[in-house]
C-alpha cells in the first residue's frame, strides 16, 4: 500500500474527515433523501396491493337480505386456500339464473357443473383501500398476473438501471447520476398515476421509475465514504439504513390516512426532487475526481469540505495533488469486465455477487409477504419497516466489533434456521401470530446481512470500479430476484410455506459465500485496481480483524504538534494494523 505521505486519505483528514461537512451531508443525503427515496422506490408494492374479493353476485336486496355471509354461502362454493383451509371461491360464483330468482333461495341448489367464472364483477373489501389500479380495472382472477408481471417488469427496469447507471456513476460522476435518478425515479411514478386505465404504458412508467432504484442509493453513499475516514464507515452505512427504514414506517401510514394509491403516489414521490437544490452539500467525490486526474475540480471540492469543517486554509493545492496522488489515476476502466481482472478480484466478485442475491430475494419477497398477509397490511408493512432500525443498530456493532464477515454468516445462519421452524408451523392459523413474529425475526437477519453486504461491496472495489463494484451485485440479485414476486405468488395463491422453503435454501447458500468473502474492517479503501487485485490476499480464515494500533512514533509526532513545533503538513501518523490475518504490517 501507499506510504501515508502518499495517501489520499492523509489529504482528506487535512480537509476534515470527520467534521460538520461530513455530519451535514449524511444528515441531509443519506437521511433525509434516502427516506424520501426509499418511499418512491416502495410505493408501487402497496399502490398495488390486491384487497380480499369476491364475485358480485346481484339478488340480496330482492330478498332482503343483510347477512354478507349468508349471501356467500348461497351464491359462492367453496375451495381451498394457500393455508389448506375452506372458504368461499374469489373467483367463481354459482349460476344463479332468472328460475333461481323465481324461488325463495331455501329451494336452490346446485352441482359442480353450475360453477362459472365471476359474471357480474367483483366485490372488494375496502377496509384499507378505497381505490387502487388492481380495484379500479379488476386486475384479479384472470388477469390476476397482471400485479405479479409488474413487479416482474419492475425488477427487470432495475437490472437495465443498474448496469447503465452502475457505469456512469465510475465514469460520468457520483453527483450527476444523482441527480438523474431522482428525475427518472419521480417521472416514472409520476406518469404511472395517470396511466392505469392503460395497462402497457402503466407497465412502462413503472419500469421507468425503478431504473435508479439503486443508483439512488448508492450514489450518496459512495460520496459519504469517500469523504470520512475509515473508522466512520460503519456509521455511514446504518445512518442510511436508518433512513431507509424511516421511509418504510412512513409510506404506510400515508396509504392509510389517504386510502387511495394516487393521492398516495403524489404525496411519497415529490419531496425528492428537493433535494436536487442543496448547492452547498451537492459535492463530488474528491477521491473519484483524483483518480480521472481531474485534480482542480478535486481542490474545489476539498475547499468546500475544509470551509464548512471550520478549516480557512488547506496545506496543499493543486500542483501537491498531482505530484501526491499521480499514482492513485486510473484512465483506463473496462466497467463490469474490470471486476474480473484476476483471479482475486474475480473470485470476490463472484461472491458479492452471490451475497446479493440471497439477500435481495429474501428481502423483497418478506416485504411481498407483508403487506399480504392477513390483518392491516399497513401495520404488518411498517411492522417489518420497523424491526430495520434495530437490525441496524446491531449490524453496525457487530460489523465494527467482530467484522463484516462473521456477522453476515451469523445472522445467515439465524435466518435459515428461523425459516426451516416456520415451514413446520405457518399453516395453521393456530400459530399466526407466532409464524409473524417469526417472519418478522427473519427480517431482523436480513436487515442485518444487507447491512454487512452493503459495506463489504463498497470496501473491496477500488475507487474507478466502486459504483460499479456495487452495481454488479445489485444486478445479479436484480436477475435472480425476477423470481421473488412468483414465489410470493405461489405462497399466496397456493400453499404458504413455498416463500419460507425458497428463502431458507437461498439463506443457507448465501452462509458459504458470506464466510469466504474477504474482511474489510479496518482496511484502507483500495484505490487501484492493483490494490484491489491482492485485498485480503494473506487473511486468515478463522481470525477476526484487529483495531489499529497507535505506534511510539506517532505519539511523538502528536507531542511535539501539541509543542508547537513546525510540523510539515505532510507528516502523518503511523499505524501498526494488524490487517492480514495476524500479522501486524505498518501503514
């Protein structure tokens, strides 16, 4: 690694790497936006949430009667739920015909061969919603994939996203691939509420709409860490999570209070667009500007980091930039087929890959599930929002006490083992309340791995190949993902335990790949590709990672500042870490 006089971090901390700068702009990015971003993204699962139904069938106020129930028990048969359970048809009705409405129903009956498909529309429960698309052109019953094949589209708008924005984000710039995905994001959800009388533009908007769905994530928190210092990281990623979650217990509560998707829609999707407008925090990343060689525009954004730090005058200028950092330039990238660039780096990625994908199936299909599940499917979406903020709070102690690596394999393990009990028991509704803190637990173990996955895919990639060292494993788990709503549709639809049976398998797959993936605690951020090629080369396996170690000679160094002497800005402190395994190297 680079001696400390060379190091980028050695410029950052004379910026300030922990200051007013950097609070603020987590505070207001990867807070603040991410809650508002985090409610765009979401809005669409609950906008399209398939309220309870059943056919429509004509004829109580002719016989007057009151009973809803006594009503479906004439006109309805029965089948079978996902729960193994007997209840009225959602989609059939019995053929009630003028003969029938000639007699008293005490003297109907009917056969298996009187059974139709709904003749005279749909009855909704309209306890939670009002209106929704799905209640508006009944998209249920023969057009019930309709919903399904929307998550579907969604999710392959995320994958075309993530690959083109993934890349420009390492090319173009951390700040303007911001600012693109809140326009994209906000147009497409703000053209899909005009649109679902028309159910092919809808299924475009929406495509459109999730294409920055994680460009918009990754962006801010790409710029926070590369202008904190290492020991900040960990707070950065729960400071998001944390923001994420705020969003997720709030969205619900606007679908409740409005009752109606579009209303909803508005109300979620337009602050974001605020935070285009915030000038003095709308930074690019120093770091990534030093790598393109682009170190006057990099002076401009230390100086603004340095003045709101408190700090009137920098040790360095431009012409030090260069001759510092010369080595840290990299003009040639090949986006995706860079993070294959040796048999390492290659070997990693194919783990942050696998990583991902466990935990963006398991995620999305239990936040799929919730908002189906029986009771208020406000209260079970915020539930599961909820149970975030703890996960966080624990993912980020353990990720800086034990390591990314241990914690992602524990709470893996929790997680598949949870799942295997709920297998056993979520059939009976005798057990409902149990099966829902359960699942709420495995949520709590998801929160955290992504927590842990999160950290690890910005820590092993170099600076040039970060945001697409990101975006590589968000499009995996973007592909594999495609199935989640389809497995949530067999679960609903068919038998409940399939859900629990996917993501216990999926979980204990993603055990292996998260115990062989390198530790990036207390490890500088690599900067070149070189760097990146031998990170955790000589790691032991069954070691945990070590706090660095102030050394004599920085002790010394300090004293003698606090002595007044004249120090050179240059001089740094050095640090004995324990980085590769045991072994103790100096920085």
């Amino acid at each position: 690694m680079d001696t400390p006089d060379d190091s980028y971090d050695e410029i950052m901390a004379q910026a300030g790497n922990d200051g007013k700068f950097q609070r603020r702009y987590n505070l207001l990015f990867n807070f603040g936006a991410i809650c508002f971003a985090s409610m765009s993204y979401m809005s669409i699962i609950l906008a399209l949430n398939k309220p309870p139904h059943n056919c429509f069938v004509p004829g109580m106020q002719q016989y007057n009667i009151t009973d809803a129930n006594l009503w479906k028990n004439l006109t309805l048969p029965r089948e079978t739920d996902n729960r193994g359970q007997l209840g009225y048809s959602k989609c059939q009705m019995y053929n009630i015909t003028e003969q029938h409405l000639q007699r008293h129903y005490s003297e109907w009956s009917f056969a298996s061969s009187d059974i139709i498909d709904c003749a005279y529309g749909y009855e909704y429960d309209r306890t939670y919603y009002d209106r929704t698309p799905i209640t508006e052109y009944d998209w249920i019953c023969d057009k019930g994939f309709r919903e399904t094949n929307i998550f579907i589209y969604n999710r392959l708008g995320e994958l075309f996203g993530t690959v083109i924005f993934g890349h420009l984000g390492d090319t173009l710039g951390r700040r303007p691939v911001f600012y693109l995905s809140i326009l994209i994001i906000t147009v497409g959800r703000l053209v899909s509420m005009f649109t679902a009388a028309y159910y092919v533009v809808f299924c475009i908007a929406a495509v459109v709409g999730s294409l920055t769905a994680h460009s918009i994530f990754q962006a801010p928190l790409i710029i926070a860490m590369e202008i904190s210092k290492s020991e900040r990281r960990g707070h950065i990623s729960m400071m998001q999570c944390i923001g994420w979650t705020t969003g997720l217990c709030i969205l619900p509560m606007v679908f409740w209070a409005t009752k109606d998707w579009f209303w909803a829609l508005l109300i979620v999707t337009m602050p974001i667009v605020l935070f285009m407008f915030i000038p003095s925090y709308t930074i690019e990343s120093p770091r990534w500007l030093a790598t393109r060689g682009n170190y006057r525009e990099a002076m401009v954004q230390f100086r603004k980091i340095a003045t709101i730090n408190g700090i009137r005058e920098l040790a360095f200028d431009e012409r030090v930039l260069e001759k510092r950092l010369a080595n840290h330039r990299t003009d040639k990238v090949y986006g995706l087929a860079s993070l294959f660039n040796g048999w390492r780096m290659a070997k990693n990625t194919m783990l942050v890959i696998l990583c991902w994908t466990v935990c963006s199936v398991t995620y999305f299909t239990l936040v799929l599930l919730s908002s189906r599940m029986d009771g208020n499917p406000f209260l079970n979406f915020m539930y599961q929002g909820l149970i975030e903020v703890p996960a966080a709070f624990a993912g980020q102690r353990a990720a800086d006490r034990f390591g990314r690596r241990a914690t992602n394999a524990m709470a893996l393990c929790c997680a598949t083992a949870v799942c295997l009990v709920l297998v056993l028991i979520v059939r009976d509704p005798a057990n409902e309340m149990a099966a829902t803190v359960l699942t709420t637990f495995v949520k709590f173990c998801i929160s955290i791995t992504f927590f842990g996955v999160n950290l690890q895919s910005i820590e092993i990639y170099p600076t040039c190949l970060r945001q697409t060292g990101m975006a590589v494993g968000t499009i995996a788990a973007t592909i594999f993902g495609i199935v989640g709503p389809y497995v949530v549709h067999l679960g609903t639809e068919y038998d409940v335990r399939y859900p629990f049976l996917v993501m216990g398998l999926s979980s204990a797959v993603g055990i292996l790949a998260a115990l062989f993936l390198p530790e990036t605690l207390h490890q500088s951020l690599p900067n070149t590709i070189e760097e990146a090629q031998k990170f955790g080369k000589n790691q032991r396996f069954w070691s945990l990672p070590k706090a660095p170690q102030v050394t004599r000679e920085a002790d010394s160094n300090t004293d003698k500042r606090h002595d007044g002497s004249d120090a050179k800005p240059e001089e740094s402190i050095r640090l004995t870490v324990p980085v590769e395994g045991e072994e103790a190297v100096g920085r």
